[in-house]
C-alpha cells in the first residue's frame, strides 16, 4: 500500500471494516502491537495496512461468527424495541431535510437569469447546471431513504462529485487546463476526474495548519463505502448468521430494507450532503454569479444553524 493511502483510520472504523467486534480487534492491537497514532479527528488509530495484515489471522473467521452473533442480537432487540423509533426518527429527519431542500432550490431558481447571462459555455453556466443535478440526486436520496432504500446511500458519492466539478470549473477558469476541461464538458460529454478536482479544490483552499485534502478523501472513502459493492455493505442491509463456519441467509435485501438502525443512521449521514449543498452553493457562487448581500447572510445563518444543531447531536 502506498505511504499516501496508508493513512491512521480510529480503531471502530477498523474493527467496522473486518467486520469484527472493537472488542476483538483491540484483542489483536494488544498482541501485535502495531504503530499506534492518531486520525484526523485526534482520535486514537491504526495504519489502514495493518487490517491487510488482520484477514489472514487463524483465528478471524471465528471472531467474524462471534461479530455476526452479537449483531443478530442486536437485530433482535431492536426489532423488540426499537424499531419504530428508529422508523419515527428516520421520517422526522427525512422530512426536515426535504425542507431545505425547498429553500435551496427556491434560492438556486432566483439565480437563473444571472446565470443565463453569464453566457453559454461559461463556467458560472456550467456550475448552475451541475448544482441543479445535486439538488435532483439529493432529492432521490431523501425520497428513498424515507422509503426505506438502504442502497440509495450510493447516491451520497454522487452528490459530492457533481459539486466538485461545478467547483473546480469555477476555480481553474483561468487556466488553460479548466478552460479545455469545461469546453470538452460542454461539447463531447467529458467530465474531469474527480482527483483532479479534488486536487486543485486543496489547492486554492490551502492553509498551514489544515489538511484539507486529506479531510475531503477521508469524507468521500466514508461515503464511497455505500457505492462499492463489498460484503460489508450487503450485510449491513440484510440479515445474515454465520455459524460453525456455515452462512444463512436469513433475510436478503431486494428493495426495502428490514434493518431499521442502518435506515436511521443513513438518514442522520445524509444530513452532511445537505450541510455540504449549503456550503458549496454559498463558495461556488459567491464571488462568480455573484450572490446578494442578504442570500449571503441567508447562506451563513444556515451554516451556523448547521453548526449548532451539529454540536447538539454530538455526532
């Protein structure tokens, strides 16, 4: 693994990804004694290689059959306890969301002459049309959490890559390589690599004391685990035991999901795909449509109500 991609990950999020217990995973932090240092967060971690080096212990399949009891207890009581507040809680927040998803399509609507004028194959255009596709998908992912669709957390990924190009094209509008990029996403169907926009969104938002490109990988790994299809994300909408080292599946997932936790907490991960449209419309349009004196104050009182109601949830 390469030194850039071997970066610390907290010890839950790596337990999470062998799908094993915390308790058996600090089990092995104990006896191997691997290179121990901090996340982005400061919290305690471990070298994202070290989980290469967890799935060949003689003794994992035995700890994944004890993760899977545990777990299927907990479906258990949550299916005794739980489960409509899970649901209740899910629809609650759902229905917030679709709320700001309103204000936010009224307040990209005020903007479409402005941004018709800016002229066609502009980057300002172009930014407008792909924030208007972020809205639709955010939309969709709403609608069919609500539903009940664990898998449209797939849609998470999207949301964040469509922002980034309209980004990037208004960031690197002076430069040969953004102007060929927006000509050929106009005119052949081109969309620049997501990378590439990352790196140069680190680029113009570089500071000495924030790794803000390594903070934007870290928030699109979490939500790319949604879109690849690995068995950790299958199992976290289905229900399934492993005993004696024998799988049974008890309940596959073909629409609507029955696991009412994971459906609570894709709901309350959705929310940072909100907070992230609030933010983006506000840094993209700014200075280039440019936006109103009072939508710019419209735009940081909802940041701050993002911030407060972040701090109240203790994410």
């Amino acid at each position: 693994m390469s030194k850039d991609k071997d970066y610390f990950i907290s010890f839950s999020e790596a337990a999470f990804a062998l799908g094993i217990t915390d308790k058996d995973f600090l089990e092995w932090v104990r006896q191997d004694r691997p290179e121990i240092g901090v996340n982005y967060i400061n919290k305690k971690a471990i070298r994202k290689s070290y989980l290469e080096k967890c799935i060949f212990k003689n003794d994992y399949l035995k700890k994944l059959e004890k993760s899977f009891q545990v777990e299927n207890q907990e479906i258990e009581n949550e299916i005794a306890n739980k489960i409509v507040f899970y649901q209740k809680e899910r629809k609650y927040l759902i229905d917030n969301y679709l709320v700001l998803i309103a204000d936010l399509i009224e307040l990209h609507k005020k903007y479409e002459d402005t941004a018709v004028m800016h002229g066609i194959e502009s980057p300002v255009l172009a930014a407008y049309l792909l924030f208007s596709r972020a809205i639709a998908i955010l939309s969709c992912l709403c609608e069919n959490i609500k539903q009940g669709f664990y898998y449209a957390g797939s849609m998470l990924r999207e949301i964040d890559e469509t922002l980034d190009v309209a980004l990037y094209f208004i960031l690197s509008k002076d430069k040969d390589t953004g102007k060929n990029d927006l000509m050929k996403w106009y005119r052949v169907g081109f969309s620049p690599s997501h990378s590439k926009c990352r790196k140069t969104i680190a680029e113009a938002t570089k500071n000495k004391t924030f790794d803000f490109e390594f903070l934007m990988s870290t928030i699109y790994g979490k939500k790319s685990a949604f879109i690849h299809p690995t068995f950790h994300s299958i199992r976290d909408c289905c229900i399934i035991s492993f005993e004696n080292e024998r799988v049974l599946l008890k309940n596959l997932c073909y629409g609507i999901s029955l696991r009412q936790e994971r459906l609570y907490e894709l709901a309350h991960f959705a929310r940072s795909s909100i907070w992230t449209c609030f933010q983006q419309f506000l840094f993209i349009f700014v200075s280039s449509m440019p936006l109103n004196q009072s939508d710019i104050d419209y735009l940081v009182e909802y940041d701050r109500i993002f911030r407060e109601w972040d701090r109240k949830l203790n994410w």
